[in-house]
C-alpha cells in the first residue's frame, strides 16, 4: 500500500513535545532501511503560492494557499508500507508527529489518466 504523508506545521506544541522528537535527520535512514521510502518533496512557504479556479468563465488566481490557517503543509512523503500499522509507525518515527502533525492517506493511484 502507497501513503502520502504530509507533513504539517502545527504550532499547538509543546518545548517538551520538540525535545522528546527524535532527530530531524534520523528519519530518512529510518525509513530508507525499511524499504518504505519512495519520494519526499519539500514545498516552498505558503505565501509562495497561488490558488487557481474559474469561476462564471473567468480565471481567478489568488495569492497564497486555499486555506488560511495557522498550520502550513511544509511537505509530502510517498511511502510504501504492508498496511496502517506500518505507515502509522513511519509517522510516529518522523519528528514533525512531534513538532507538527503528520496526515496520512493512502494512494488511490499514481500516474496518468488510467
């Protein structure tokens, strides 16, 4: 099974909450030896965005992301995993599940048009 694992911003934490997070970069070796990593991808700040909709014909493109939170999505992880279990411990194993929030979702395909 495919997951997105997006990595969230959250400032609802506590110092102890980031102190208590296992090394930024321990997880990617982490996950590497498992055999569940398959791409990341780290986005630019959300004020770097545009939001693109066509509303009565007409292009409307606003700046920044869809949503105006507190919380940002800095990124996205694609991992392979037997099931939840294995997915939810690759998150528990990211310090972002400690200094932000991690959503997972399974892949419901990847590619073209198919």
């Amino acid at each position: 099974m495919r997951f997105a694992m997006f990595i969230i911003s959250d400032p609802d934490h506590t110092a102890t909450d980031a102190a208590n997070a296992p090394a930024f970069e321990d997880w990617h070796p982490y996950a590497i030896a498992r055999g569940a990593y398959v791409e990341g991808i780290r986005f630019q700040e959300p004020d770097a965005a545009r939001t693109v909709r066509v509303r009565g014909g007409e292009t409307v493109i606003a700046p920044g992301t869809f949503t105006d939170s507190v919380e940002k999505i800095l990124g996205v992880a694609i991992i392979e995993c037997a099931g939840w279990d294995e997915a939810v411990d690759l998150a528990v194993h990211n310090n972002m599940a400690h200094e932000g929030r991690i959503e997972l979702r399974e892949i419901h395909s990847m590619g073209g048009p198919e």
